[in-house]
C-alpha cells in the first residue's frame, strides 16, 4: 500500500446485547414451501446479556456491523462524525415469531432470497469470509444455500477505503436441473421519529396483489411519503412504481438528517416501504421488538416490481422463474446524506437537495466520495451553473444558482456526464398496471398460466390440479405438458414425465423445453444415450443452451468421457460466463485429467470471485493446497450436514463414488449423512461396507431427519430393501409426503406399524390419516401423547384434533393437562381458553386470558378474538339469565384490546355486533332505545365503505327495516351478495329479511367451512356470524322489534 493511502479495516468486535432468545425447534416436518426446514416455537420476554461476534467493516466516515450468526444481517450502519445511525442498529436482539420459520429480529440490514418473506436463514448462522482488498477496501462474504430450491446465494459487503457509501454485490446461482422460485429483496430498517420523509421516485404505488394506487398521495390526498400522514389504517406495504430511476432514499428533517440507495434500474426496478402502522395495532410492536431505540420502519430493494402474493396472478405483476443453471449478480450503494435540507436525487458520487425560496434557488450539495471536475446544471437549455469542484467525502455545501423562479427540467452534468435529468425521473412509464381488457380467465392459456404461477409459488399440488385441468380442456397443449411433466420430475414420478415430453415432442420434436425435461427425466433413468439426444436438440434453445450442454457435460463425465466433457463445459460457458456448475466441473475435469495446475489456478479464480463456494474449496483439498481441518472450518452455517450431503452429491451425479464418500466422512453424525455413506459403498460395490453403516444409521435420532432430495428415493428404497429398520420407512415418507405422494407414504407409515418410539411419527401419521380416518388419527395422537405426555406439542396436536371435530370436553381435558404441565406456554393457553369459552366456562377463561402473556407472530389476532368472544358469549349467557347489569360490563370488556394478549387496537374497529347487544340490554333494562348505537350501526356501511362485508351489515339492514330509517339496505345487501354470492352469512341475510325461515335453518345448520389463508394472504373472517346466528336461536331480534314497537309506536315499521 502506498504511503498515504487510505485504508478501510475489517475487525471483529464482541458486541453486547440484549438478547431475547428463541428456541425450542419443532421436530414436525413443515411439509410445503420451507421444507426441510423446521420451525421454532419458543420465544421470551426475559432478555439477558448476550456478546455477539460481529464483523466490524470500517473506515473514517461510516462504520457498519454484520452478525454472521443470525442471517449475515448487517446489524447497523452509523455515519462517524454525527454518530447518527443511516441503518437501525437495535440495541435488543428481540426474536419474534414473524418470519415463515419463525424467529426473526428487527432493524439492520437484511437479504432475503428464494421465497416471500424473510429467507429461511435470517436468523440462523450463514457462511462468512472477510478480506482486505489491494485496492484499500475491505469485505465481508457471507453466504447460504435455500435448500427448496438447493440454489446458493452470496453477498459481498464491500467497503472502500474513502467512500461515505458501502455497497453490496449479490449473486444468486440455481444449482439444480429444474426451474425454481424468483425472490429477492433487501429490507432495511431505520428509525421513524425525526420528520421522516420517504424519497421514492413514482407515481402509483402496488400492493402485495397487484392492485395499484397513486403516489405519492393517497386517494384521499393525504401525503403518505411523509411518515406521520400514515395516521390511519393498519400495517402500509407501499410498492412505488411508475418512475425510470436508479435511487431512493429517505430523510428525517429534524435532524437534517438521511439515508439514500442507488442502483441501475434493470438490477433492482423494485422498491417498497414498509410502515407496522401508527396506531396501537402497529406500535405494539416498538414494545416487542426493540428495549430503547424506538419505532422503525423498513425500505427495501427487490428484483421485482412487488413481493406478489396470490391474487397478484390475476394482475399483469406474476410471479418469476429462476431457470435451471442461472446466475443472477447485481450491485447496490447504500449511503448516510447529512446537511442538505431534504433529497431531491442520490447515487455512488453525491447526494443533492434542489430548494428554491423567495429569495432565490439553490442547491445543496454532500458527496459520498471525493470528488473533483466540472459541474454544470442546466433548465431547458439555460446553464444555471457551471463551476470547477472539490470535494471531500462527506463535504457539504450550498451553492446558488443563477435562477429566481423553480427550474422545470433541471440536468446536472458532473465531468461532462449526465447524472441527473428531472424530465427522466417525473416521466410517468407506460406500463400496463391492469389485466388487459378481455382478458379470459378460464381460457387454455390463462389456466395453465395459473398452473405455473402455483408452481413459482411452490404450491405444487395446486399447480398439478390447474396443469390437469389445462390437459382435460386441450389434451395437447405443450405448455402444460412440460409444465406438469417438470411437477413429476420434482415427484420422482419419471416415468410419468417422461411420458408427457414425448407427447410434448410429439407434437414438436424441436420443443425446447420438452427436450431439455426429456434429457433431464432420462439422465436419471439411466438412459444416457436418450438424455444426450435431449440435451443436443435444447441447446438449439438460448434458453436452455448454457444449462443443457452442462448437463451433457456431466453425462459425458459419468461415463468417463473426460475430453468431450471439457468441450462442452467451454460450450456452456461461452453462452453464461457465471454457470457455477459448469466453472465447478471445469475444476473437477482438470484435476481428473491430471492438469493440477490448471485445475489450481481455475478453482482459485473462483474463490477469489467466492470465498464461500466449498466445491472448490474441496478442489483446492484434494489437489493439496488446503488442510482437511481448513476445508471443514469453512462450512460454519446452520445444517452442515446438508452443505457435506449436497457437495457429496456432487460428485455421487457424476460417478465420482470415492469422492462422494470422502466428503461424508467429513460430515457430522446425522442419519441421512449415514444412509448416504452406506448408500454409495453399496453402489461402488462394498456390500458389506453398506451394510455396517447403514446398521449404524439406525441407532442415530429419527428427528429433525428430514429427507428432500430427489436422490434421496433411491438410496432410502435401497435402504428399506436391506434392513427392516422403521427409520428408513418414515424418511422416505416424510420425502413422499414433500413430493405430494401421500397414499405411498401412509403405506409405508402403516407398515411400522407400532414399533416407532418418536411421538413425530405418529403426528405425521395422524396428519395423514386425519382426512380418512378420524379413529386412526385420534389414536396415533394418543399413542404420540403416551411416549411424550410432557411435549407441549403432543397435547397441543390431541387438543386440536379434539376442538376441531368438536369434542369440546375431551379437548378441555387435554388443555389442562398440557398447559398444566407447560404453565405459561401461550400455544397451549389459549387453547385452553377457547375449550373453556366453548365449554362455557366463561368467568375461568376470562382469568386465564388475563394471566397469559402472548408473544405474536405478525398479524396473529387469535388471543383478542377469543377475548372478544368469550366476553360476548358470557354477555348472552347474563341476558338470559336477566343479570343485565354484568351483562353491559361482559359488553364494555369486549371492546378493549389487552395488549397482553399480543394485539394492539388499529384506529377502526368494527363494533356493530357489540353496539347492538348493548342496544338490546338498554331496551330490557331501561326500556330505552340508544339513538347514539343504533345510528352508529346504521351509518356505519356509509362511513366506512372501505369495510369488509360480514354479518355486522346483517345488523345495519334489520335496524333500518326494525326503525324504518336509512333507505339503502336493499344496496348494501345487493352489494354484499354481488362481492361474494357464495357467502354464508350473505345468504342467511337475504333469507332472514324476505322471512324465508326455511332457507333460513337450512344455512344455520349448514357447516361452515373455513378458507385457510395462503402465506401472507390476509382474509377476513366474519367472526360475528356465529353471534348473529345464536342471537337468533335466542329470539333476540324478534324480542327487540318488539320492544321497539312498544317504546315508539310508528306506521313505519316493516314487516318481518
């Protein structure tokens, strides 16, 4: 390093916190989305001190920490001079159940790929490098595999050495033979309190389903870029779209004061705030989040326009594919802005504010580097300014410009570059935000379409009935075919797939992605010389050229055809440079051919590129150049048995068995890691290597045993064909259950028969049963309760299966016998508060909900439903009775939101149903009408028209026809059947207001069946039906037009 020459440093520091640990890892399979990763359910509100390793990235101007052990998370970024924090560093590490595997901790800066939410691993320890740079920076490698997809991700946190930004450079490479998910985005907390102001260049903002709304005000014109105009509603997911830019950034004008993003626009189009919501039912979450540093509020970075759930398939904003063999890499600039008095515009050289007053215009200038040259700023051709620059990094300045009234289209030049151009960022894009017009649901195209939005949501099974459907419509349609035909690749059921690329091919042999499937199901039926036919006529495809001469690569490799393997390696590489797996086999070829040299100087080019890639890193080991011990320290994050199978299966694809071994006898105990190990001996040819081993799988734990893999079928069918060991029977039904084959697996589970002594067994067994069978689920969860009675799990499951077939007394039983001996596990409370409250228990459920203390996953609102209810339901009980007076307190305490229970109360809360009970308590206690309730239920359609139809509009309707007031129930009841035909509660308004009785019972007693919401999907639940509907039992509301008419005799009144 020259003398004088600026340097970052990277350091490790133990940082101290409060921390709020999670535990408790759920030995049930999570079959679906996440699978094989398990959950964890227990979390506290006792926090300790707890020092954390952080890797320290640091120059003069900012300082950022990144904790390797809960996700690579950049913990928080401060810009030196003010000690002001650019990325919310929380002082707590507070795990919440908010993430899909559950524990997840606010602030920092996050990178999240593979699947909506938050990556499986963000609050797991990941891979992680550091190195100083010869160009004086410095960076931090941290890294994780998404093993659904078994695609790796990598990013380096790079920091120069005189730069008041940090910037990140992301990698994502799908490692497997088939399509998978497309999701990334960055999510980075920072304070809300100081004038927050969100810079967001756009003009329409999306939500999570497509549907899109204006920006940068609401429709109702309130400003919402300014934080506090958020004073409404509930959580804010602002997708702001519509603006060709590369920047966002925010301010807080209080403390002049801010925080900017760039990035091309092709490498990260999306861009998203993120606001918990201002009222109780947001700010709870300060509380349960951080100790000290206040309410946060995230932005974030995505490849997408939105994180799409599922009704943003019905929008032109759909899901993404990841195709096989892909690698994606972008970079981004993240920065502190000080002193300029708000953001007008940002990237890697500067930030600047445009203001102008009465007294002139100027503009505010701070660099993010050291800059010198020439800037120019034009406004319609007039130069404003041109003037010779030097700036250090973080220099602010004020400069006038030679203008009294707002510039129009201003241009900033630096160096006779083009940075800025005003006419480019407020241009509004032409995009289609909407369906096109016509457009056929139930068309071909539009149901296999749909077929495919499932499958990139890995909602396979729903995806397999939309491909079904396509075929029963168009037996020929191609893109189904091999859409369907991938499905059963992932399946294992290949000779299914097979059959349909024929088909496929049969109606186009030179079908693309039908000859890349028909290789890939080949190749692993063994038939090569028909999987090189496929793979030959695909790389006529640009699409699939890269990833089919790789899979010819591998083929031509596993029957040890070195050199026409290496031509084919070159060919994929000349059509995708970053093929992760192609650059890995041209390591492999090499050393195989005996070129170590060539082999050394390849894998060392990749890991330079990737510290954190362990194929080559096991390259470097076996050509000598690393220790065993240095291989293995390398692999630091959480499942490490995974990392060793998946690089063992590396090599096993390509008949590299020696290899394949070695690895694994790196790995640490696990049964997979054993069977594996047994599984290639015998394939090699030593049985009775196989054999022992696989005897020694069997006396190693059955949980968190999770097999996943598509290989996993053959080495656990061979595993069952050589020793009559229960263990090997369930993995490969947990793997059949994953791959939608649950009729086999079930088989497979009945053959056990009782043997099994894990109680996840028969858990999993009874989920299975539990849709055929009700007496032989219910007697696997009593045999899995019997092996672990102390398991909060095995009575939490009983109780369930019990409350949901509405044994509500043997249910009740086994609630107290779980939370009697898991006191104060929230799970198993308010369970038991709801067989109290369905066992009428009331005044004992009211205590309990007292006394529990609920830590919530985001959105969860269970604990305050069941308060509001039990108190309605005691409310009903006291009027019968005639104690009227505890009936009105029941009332009053439905309404209130005991923030204990892990809710707070958003700014609207629909209160017809409470309204009206007390209505009726005040009609028989006083003989007195409330005008006050009864026009609040009546109005509250046309206040709140924004509300969710339920059977709260039911009460608005009987009032007006009961009190003759209000003209528009036959609108609102014709608005309700409209938005849904199918409703229950709808229906039994119609019946009830034109006194078809019949009809009326007929749905009362009809079952009503609830919809279980997709991931992040948020749907509304009319839990006041059952109210309404025992109201009516009761004779509520022929005994309150009664009493109305007794009170206030009028020819107005309708009849019944």
């Amino acid at each position: 390093m020259p003398e004088g020459k600026k340097e970052a440093s990277v350091s490790k520091e133990l940082i101290t916190l409060t921390t709020y640990p999670y535990s408790d890892p759920s030995p049930i399979p999570e079959f679906g989305r996440l699978y094989p990763y398990n959950r964890f359910d227990g979390y506290t509100n006792a926090g300790t001190p707890h020092s954390w390793e952080m890797i320290v990235l640091e120059n003069e101007h900012i300082k950022l920490w990144i904790n390797p052990a809960v996700g690579g998370k950049i913990w928080g970024a401060v810009e030196k001079r003010s000690g002001k924090e650019f990325i919310y560093f929380n002082h707590a590490a507070k795990f919440r159940d908010v993430a899909m595997r559950g524990p997840w901790t606010s602030g920092g800066m996050e990178t999240n790929m593979g699947i909506i939410g938050h990556t499986p691993s963000c609050s797991a320890p990941v891979d992680y490098f550091t190195r100083s740079n010869a160009d004086g920076s410095v960076s931090c490698f941290i890294s994780a595999t998404d093993w659904p997809s078994r695609s790796n991700w990598l990013i380096e946190i790079n920091l120069p050495a005189d730069t008041a930004f940090f910037l990140t450079r992301s990698s994502w490479y799908n490692n497997s033979q088939l399509e998978q998910s497309y999701y990334q985005w960055n999510n980075i907390g920072i304070k809300t309190n100081g004038d927050l102001e969100y810079v967001f260049p756009g003009h329409q903002r999306l939500g999570h389903d497509g549907k899109h709304f204006s920006w940068p005000q609401d429709e109702e014109g309130r400003a919402i870029s300014d934080y506090e105009q958020n004073n409404f509603g509930e959580y804010k997911s602002y997708h702001v779209v519509g603006s060709y830019a590369d920047f966002w950034g925010c301010y807080w004008h209080a403390d002049n004061f801010g925080f900017g993003h760039s990035a091309t626009y092709d490498d990260k189009p999306g861009k998203k705030i993120w606001i918990w919501g201002l009222s109780r039912y947001g700010m709870i979450w300060e509380d349960l989040l951080t100790d000290t540093d206040g309410q946060y509020t995230e932005v974030q970075s995505g490849r997408l326009f939105n994180q799409s759930i599922a009704q943003s398939s019905k929008t032109p904003f759909k899901h993404s594919s990841f195709l096989p063999h892909s690698f994606d890499n972008w970079a981004e600039y993240w920065f502190p802005i000080k002193d300029i008095d708000g953001l007008t515009y940002a990237n890697e050289q500067l930030s600047f504010y445009l203001t102008c007053t009465t007294n002139g215009c100027q503009i505010n200038i701070c660099a993010n580097q050291p800059l010198e040259g020439c800037l120019k700023i034009e406004d319609n051709g007039r130069m404003l300014l041109k003037q010779d620059i030097v700036f250090a990094t973080l220099q602010t300045t004020c400069i006038p410009l030679q203008i009294s009234e707002t510039p129009e289209n201003i241009k900033v030049w630096l160096n006779d570059e083009l940075i800025f151009d005003a006419t480019e960022q407020d241009y509004k894009l032409n995009r289609p935000v909407d369906i096109a017009t016509g457009y056929d649901f139930e068309s071909v195209q539009a149901i296999c379409i749909q077929a495919k939005e499932w499958e990139r949501q890995r909602f396979y099974e729903r995806a397999v009935d939309e491909y079904r459907l396509c075929l029963k419509k168009d037996p020929f349609y191609t893109a189904a075919l091999t859409g369907l035909a991938g499905v059963y690749i992932r399946q294992v059921k290949y000779a299914k797939a097979l059959a349909l690329v024929k088909k496929a091919l049969a109606i186009d042999t030179y079908n693309a992605e039908a000859n890349y499937l028909y290789g890939v199901v080949n190749a692993r039926l063994g038939l090569y010389t028909d999987a090189k036919d496929g793979f030959s006529i695909a790389c006529q495809s640009i699409q699939y050229r890269s990833a089919s001469h790789t899979e010819l690569a591998k083929v031509l490799l596993s029957q040890q055809q070195l050199t026409k393997s290496s031509s084919y390696i070159i060919k994929a590489l000349q059509y995708n440079v970053y093929n992760w797996q192609a650059l890995q086999l041209e390591v492999l070829v090499a050393r195989l051919q005996g070129k170590h040299n060539n082999a050394k100087a390849l894998a060392e080019r990749l890991i330079q590129a990737n510290p954190l890639d362990h194929l080559s890193r096991f390259e470097f080991y076996k050509l000598g150049t690393v220790s065993a011990n240095d291989f293995n320290a390398g692999i630091k994050s959480e499942m490490p048995y995974e990392t060793y199978l998946e690089l063992s299966l590396f090599y096993f694809n390509v008949k590299q068995f020696e290899t394949s071994i070695e690895i694994l006898d790196f790995a640490p105990a696990y049964a997979m890691v054993c069977i594996w190990r047994a599984y290639v001996k015998g394939v090699s040819g030593d049985l009775p290597a196989a054999v022992k081993l696989l005897e020694e799988s069997t006396l190693l734990g059955s949980d968190f045993v999770f097999s996943h893999r598509e290989e996993d079928v053959d080495a656990l069918t061979w595993a069952i064909n050589t020793n009559d060991c229960w263990k090997f029977k369930y993995y490969l039904a947990l793997a059949y259950i994953q791959m939608l084959r649950k009729e086999e697996a079930l088989a497979l589970l009945q053959q056990c028969n009782n043997e099994p002594d894990s109680y996840t067994f028969y858990i999993v067994k009874a989920n299975l049963l539990r849709e055929i069978n009700f007496d032989a689920a219910l007697s696997n969860l009593y045999r899995a309760y019997e092996l672990a009675p102390t398991q909060w799990r095995t009575a939490f499951s009983l109780c369930n299966y019990l409350a949901v077939n509405k044994n509500w007394e043997e249910a009740l039983q086994m609630a107290k016998k779980g939370y009697h001996v898991n006191a104060g596990n929230y799970y198993l409370g308010l369970q038991l508060a709801n067989c109290l409250m369905h066992t009428s228990n009331f005044t004992e459920g009211i205590k309990l909900l007292q006394q529990l203390t609920v830590l919530p996953n985001e959105g969860a609102s269970e604990g305050r439903n069941i308060w509001k209810e039990i108190h309605v339901f005691a409310a009903l009980d006291e009027i019968k009775d005639n104690n009227l007076q505890q009936a009105l307190h029941y009332i009053n305490e439905a309404r209130q939101w005991p923030e204990n229970l892990g809710v707070g109360k958003p700014y609207e809360v629909d209160e017809r149903l409470e309204a009206f009970i007390e209505s009726y308590i005040s009609l028989l206690k006083n003989g007195v009408n409330s005008t006050e309730l009864t026009q609040y239920i009546i109005d509250y359609r046309k206040n709140h028209p924004g509300t969710p139809y339920s059977s709260n509009d039911f009460l608005s309707m009987y009032l007006m026809n009961v009190l003759g007031t209000g003209d528009n129930k036959e609108a609102i009841l014709s608005s309700w059947l409209m938005h849904d035909q199918n409703d229950m509660a709808a229906q039994w308004a119609f019946s009830f207001l034109k006194g078809d009785y019949n009809a009326l019972n007929t749905i009362s007693a009809a079952e009503h069946k609830k919809r279980v919401p997709l991931p992040y999907e948020i749907l509304f639940e009319d839990r006041s039906f059952q109210f309404i509907k025992e109201m009516h039992n009761r004779n509520f509301f022929s005994q309150y037009k009664n009493l109305i008419t007794l009170q206030q005799p009028t020819p107005m009144l309708n009849k019944l």
